[in-house]
C-alpha cells in the first residue's frame, strides 16, 4: 500500500520540502507545493493519500487550510498531518479542531515522521475497509427491510382475505395488495359461484379480457409465464396479469438491486394468487354448504306436504267407505215402510251398490297414488 500512496508535502520554506522528499521518496510519490492557496489547487485537481502540512504560513496558515480541505467534499477524506515548531497544547488542540489527524514537530525526526504516516495511512485503509463493511451491512439491512416490508403486505393480504365474503371482495384484496408493490393489473375469477373480472378500477377492458383469454387457453407450461415486459399467473380459478412485471430481468440488462426487487415481487405475487385461490375455495365450499342446507329444507317442506296428502287421502276414503254402508244400511230399513216389491227393493238396492262400487274403484285408484307417495315419503326421509 504504501509504494504507490500519494503524499502532498506543503512548506513555504524549500529547505524543509528537500529534507521531507529525501525522507519519504523511497516510499511514497511525492508532491510539493509552498502555500496553502497551492494546496487547495492541488487537492482539487488530483487526489492525494496523506498531506503533511506546515502550520506556519503567509496568506493562509496550516490551520485554515485544513479547515478548508476538510470543508470540500473532494478532500475532506485525505488525513492530514500538521508540521509546525509550535508543539503546545493549545496549538495541538487548534489543529484536532481544524480536522488533522496527528501533529509533528519542527525539527522533524525521520523515524518518526515514517511512523506517523504509516500508521496515519493504515488507519485510513482499515476506516475505508470498514466504511465500505458498514456500506454492504446498511445495504443489506435496507435489503432485509425491504423484504420484510414485502412480506408484511402478504401477510396483510391473507389476514384482510378471512373478511372477502364474494369474488369481488377477493379481487378487490389483490388489488390492494398489487399497489402497496407499486404494480397494477386485471385479475378473472371463476368459481362455482359466478364469473368475475376486474381492473381495480372497473370491468376488463376488450383488450384485457383478450389477455386473460390467451392466459386461460395456455394449458401447457409454467403457471407463471412473461407476457413481453409484463408477467401472467395462471392458477386456474384465479388468473391475474400484471404490467411492468418483467421476468425477462437479465436480457433487459437491469441494476441487481432493481432485478432482485422483481423477482422477489414474482415470488411475492405468486403467493396472493395461491391465497386468493384457496379463499375462492372456501366462498365455493360455503356456497355449496347453503345449497345443500336449502335442498335439505325444501326436501323436508315435500316430505311434510307428501305426509298430509297421504293422510287426507287414506281419511277420505274411510269416511266415503263408512257414508256409502250407513246409506246402504237406512235404504234397507226404508223397504219397510215403503212396501216395495221384493224385485223393487233388489232393485235399489243393485243401485246402489253399483254406485257404491264405482266410487271405492275410484278411491282405489287414489290408494295406488297414496302408496306411491309413500314410497316416496321413505325415499325422502333416507335422504333427509
């Protein structure tokens, strides 16, 4: 390291720039300059390693060139190493206040000198070494950050999924979802219940219906496929297309960081699909589940209905049976008193057993339908 560090030497008194390039020349490249002015001209125009700056100076001292260079963003990192005869306290303090990073005294010792700018530049190796650490942890924090930020919305996604009561609800969530990632789309769900499409912000358009038409018919392949600079889900019940999602990240010679941010949206994307699917299965489940409970009922309304006509029917007939014997029984007792034949009596008596007969052959007819329903009845109560 320190064959090639670059060393500005600044003195206004030559003798004391000769004796300083003859100690660090071997070592290091070596530049000089005699004035603070000279200095800041250097600085801003090449980059330097360490400077080794005299205190006392006309025009601007060792002090307020330090102060300067440490206020320019270009130089502010370079450490500095005051060189002045006065070695006090006070003079020190003054230049730890200016932003030097050690102090030297005139006459300068070369041992020492060496020392000081040794370990001044390996300092300054180990801060960049840790500079550039720290710089690679916050990057990742950041990066670790953003994935848990990420994951948030996901798991914000399944919670706000236990309260969609319809397939709108569910596309609505998605949606939701899709814009915390700064992404949008259009989203079709088909379920047992109904069919429903969305853009978030009303019905598909033509094109977009055409989009999830082509993302439907793709049976083959992966459920995740790029669409040019955009990327399709195809789940099935759920498929969702999303813009400006690519997939395609290397051929679209994109930075890491943006290209890891992609992939990871894929990934995070794929995950509200498989969500919405499962609670697309559930709405299913629960609309089957009242289906089944309102056959049941209606099954037990025609059971119910089916028991009373029976029962009417099965009374009707006895009570028509037992009117035709007591009409049978009095107009057998009126022969009497009427003083009819015995040939007008059998007479009516045929009469009215004809008629009698007719109506029981109707009510048997009736009793044929009344076992059917019975059947029935034992049918309905099995599967009620």
């Amino acid at each position: 390291m320190s064959e090639t560090s670059r060393v500005l030497l600044v003195d206004d008194d030559e003798l004391t720039l000769q004796m300083l390039e003859a100690t660090l020349e071997d070592d290091y490249q070596i530049s000089s300059v005699t004035s603070g002015a000279e200095a800041l001209a250097r600085c801003a125009a090449e980059s330097f390693d360490l400077i080794v700056l005299d205190v006392d100076m006309p025009g601007l001292d060792g002090y307020e060139t330090c102060r300067q260079l440490k206020a320019d963003p270009a130089s502010a990192e370079i450490p500095v190493i005051f060189h002045s005869a006065r070695t006090s306290i006070d003079e020190r303090l003054q230049g730890y206040a200016a932003g030097g990073a050690d102090y030297l005294p005139k006459p300068f010792d070369a041992g020492e000198l060496i020392a000081k700018i040794g370990l001044v530049l390996s300092n300054r190796a180990k801060q960049r070494e840790l500079s550039g650490q720290l710089e690679e942890t916050m990057n990742a924090v950041l990066s670790t950050a953003d994935m848990m930020g990420e994951a948030g919305v996901v798991l914000e996604f399944q919670r706000q999924l236990g309260s969609c009561a319809g397939y709108a609800d569910v596309a609505h969530a998605v949606f939701d979802a899709l814009h915390r990632y700064g992404l949008e789309g259009c989203v079709r769900i088909q379920g047992k219940g109904e069919l429903f499409a969305s853009n978030g912000r009303g019905p598909c358009s033509a094109l977009e219906n055409s989009i999830l038409d082509h993302l439907v018919s793709q049976k083959e392949g992966q459920r995740i496929r790029p669409l040019g600079p955009h990327t399709g889900f195809a789940y099935g019940s759920v498929v969702l297309f999303v813009r400006n999602l690519r997939m395609d990240r290397g051929a679209s010679m994109m930075e890491r960081s943006e290209s890891e941010r992609m992939g990871r949206a894929i990934d995070n994307v794929a995950m509200l699909v498989e969500g919405a699917i499962v609670r697309v299965a559930a709405l299913d489940t629960e609309l089957a589940s009242r289906d089944l409970a309102d056959v049941r009922h209606l099954v037990s309304m025609t059971r119910g209905a089916l028991t009373d006509i029976s029962a009417r029917s099965h009374s009707q007939r006895m009570e028509i049976q037992h009117a035709f014997e007591e009409l049978t029984e009095e107009v057998e007792l009126s022969f009497v008193k009427l003083g009819l034949t015995d040939d007008q009596e059998n007479f009516l008596s045929s009469i009215i057993k004809k008629q009698a007969a007719k109506v029981m052959a109707s009510l048997d007819q009736s009793q044929e339908v009344e076992q059917f329903l019975g059947r029935v009845i034992h049918k309905l109560n099995q599967h009620g």
